[in-house]
C-alpha cells in the first residue's frame, strides 16, 4: 500500500507521480505472483533473504544519490526497529497466506489496511475521523466478514478462517508501520528507511534460516503455511533462479517507484491508484492458477475496495478545505 514520504515532497507533477505508483503497483503484482509460484518448493525466509539482498544493494545507490551513507544515521533507532518488525510481521503472515489462498483473495483482504490506517489514525496520531468515514470503515469491515463466509461450516471452506485471517492481520501490521512512517517520514529520507527495512528483512530471514534452515520444524506439520515458513532452503533449481533474481529486482522497482510517486504528488491523489494491484491479482490468479473469484469473494471485494476509495476520497476533500480556508485567512 501506501509508500513512505522523504523530506521535502514535490507536490508539482501528479501524472508524472500517478506513473510511477502505477509502475510499483505493477511490480507488487508481480512480486506477490512469483513468490506464491515459488512457494510450493521453497521456504518464504529463502525468497526474502535473496529478495532484501539484492535490494538492499539497490537502496544503498539510492542513498548515495541522496545524501551518501550521512543520512543513514538515526536519532531514534527503536522507532525504526519497531518499524521495520512491523513490516516484517506483515509479509510473513501476507506470503504466509498466499501459499494457500488464492493471489486475488489474499490481496482484496490485505485491502483493509487503509481502513484500519483510518481507524489507528484517531488514538496514534490524534486525527479527527468523521462519521463518514468510519461508516465505510464499517462498510469495508462488513466486506472481510462476507469473505469469511460466516454462514458455512468451517469444514465445507477450501481453507480454514485462521488462514483467511493471515492477510488481515498483515493488513494491521502494515497499518502500524505505517502509522510508524508518518512520524519518522518527516525526519528520513525515503531511501534510508528502504535499507533499515530491507537489513532487517535479511537479519530476520537468517535468523530463521538458524531455527529452522534445515527443515526439521517442518517434519509432520501438514498447515501449508507453515511449512512455507519452515521449509529446508535448498539452492534454486534450473530456470527459477531468474525467477529469484525477479524477486530481488522487482524489489527494488517498487521501493524506488513508490517512493518517487508520493515525492512527486501528494498522497490523496496517487494512493486510490494503488487499487489497480487487485484486478492485476485477479489476473495473474486466472492466467496461471485457473482461479476467478466466486460470489461472496466477490461481494467482499466490491464492499472493500468501494470503501477504500470512499476514505481516500474524503480525505482528499477534507485537505482541500483545510488548505482553503488557510489561504482565506492568510491575507497580510
């Protein structure tokens, strides 16, 4: 979702940004397809340490052209640990999905995050949210619970609710990081933050890689979800080493791509484009899994995503109105 801001936005060229947001939802589509396409015989620590690897490199060119390895350094390094934790969680128990859900199901749920950005807004950052707007909060909530099929038995579902809960909880850690981003987002530059993330990304990776990088945790264990998480790392075989390279790659695409979109404009404008990564989910999930939502799915996603737009919308008329009545009272 949404990406995070470096100092000093340039608000002064939309299409240009609305380009780019397009570019990094692009690459998010297709970053989530290849790792549910590799997830069937490699662990997820595996992808995300190879991926962080190759795009730590990348962030690193980034901060050179930004300011060099001066603007790495950090006042307050738990707020950036805790951060990049968050987002940690949040591509654990997202990915973790995707080994069992379909790509279309598993995004439109993890679509939540901006309602949940809404609701977390109100205690965390003191922002005053209108009826409206927690209405379609409700509204977008109503659309999880249809997805979740509540009137079924959980032994008629394809996959039980705990797995259909994973990418809504990775909508609320994702939420937190970030509400996270906007406290550090003024102080740090955008490309700074991707190498705190993408370090942690590794360190985290290795340490599972120490727990569990033989397989051993996954003997017996029939969750799917688990065992992507648990699976012995094994060297990339044949063709889909270039599949890895992609991840690494692709990585770095939507770092500097997001990053550009919310410098270039502001973020009430390109964020509603960032819904164009569910119809490219239903995409990839009919063309290489045969998988079309069916009618609750469908309902849900409808409800979610209508929701999404409505708040973003909102907000954007609200800072119009702000910025209005700044300027009637800004006569010297």
């Amino acid at each position: 979702m949404t990406a995070p801001t470096s100092p000093g936005p340039m608000t002064g060229n939309p299409a240009l940004g609305i380009g780019f947001v397009l570019l990094g939802v692009t690459a998010i589509s297709i970053n989530d397809m290849l790792i549910k396409q590799l997830s069937g015989g490699y662990p997820l620590h595996q992808m995300v340490f190879i991926r962080s690897g190759i795009g730590i490199f990348f962030s690193l060119m980034l901060v050179q052209m930004e300011g060099g390895l001066a603007i790495l350094r950090t006042k307050r390094p738990l707020l950036h640990l805790t951060r990049g934790l968050l987002v940690v969680l949040s591509n654990m128990t997202f990915f973790g999905a995707l080994a069992v859900l379909p790509l279309a199901d598993a995004t439109a749920l993890f679509f939540v995050a901006p309602l949940m950005i809404t609701l977390l807004s109100i205690p965390m950052l003191g922002e005053k949210v209108g009826p409206m707007r927690l209405g379609a909060v409700v509204v977008g909530l109503m659309g999880v619970v249809i997805m979740m099929k509540p009137w079924q038995s959980a032994g008629a579902l394809e996959v039980s609710r705990a797995v259909l809960l994973l990418p809504v909880a990775a909508a609320l850690t994702y939420a937190l990081f970030q509400i996270l981003t906007r406290k550090l987002g003024a102080s740090t530059r955008a490309s700074a933050m991707a190498v705190y993330i993408q370090g942690i990304f590794m360190i985290v990776s290795l340490g599972v890689y120490a727990v569990a990088g033989d397989g051993h945790l996954a003997n017996g264990v029939e969750n799917a979800s688990l065992v992507f998480l648990l699976r012995e790392w094994v060297w990339p075989q044949g063709t889909d080493i270039w599949l890895f390279l992609g991840l690494g790659l692709n990585s770095a695409v939507i770092g500097y791509s997001l990053s550009q979109a919310y410098r270039l404009t502001d973020a009430a404008t390109v964020a509603p484009f960032e819904y164009v990564g569910l119809p490219l989910a239903v995409f990839w999930g009919w063309i290489i899994w045969g998988d079309l939502p069916d009618l609750a799915v469908t309902a849900g996603i409808v409800l979610i995503v209508g929701s999404g737009l409505f708040v973003f919308l909102r907000e954007r008329q609200r800072k119009r109105r702000l910025v209005s009545a700044q300027r009637v009272h800004r006569r010297y």
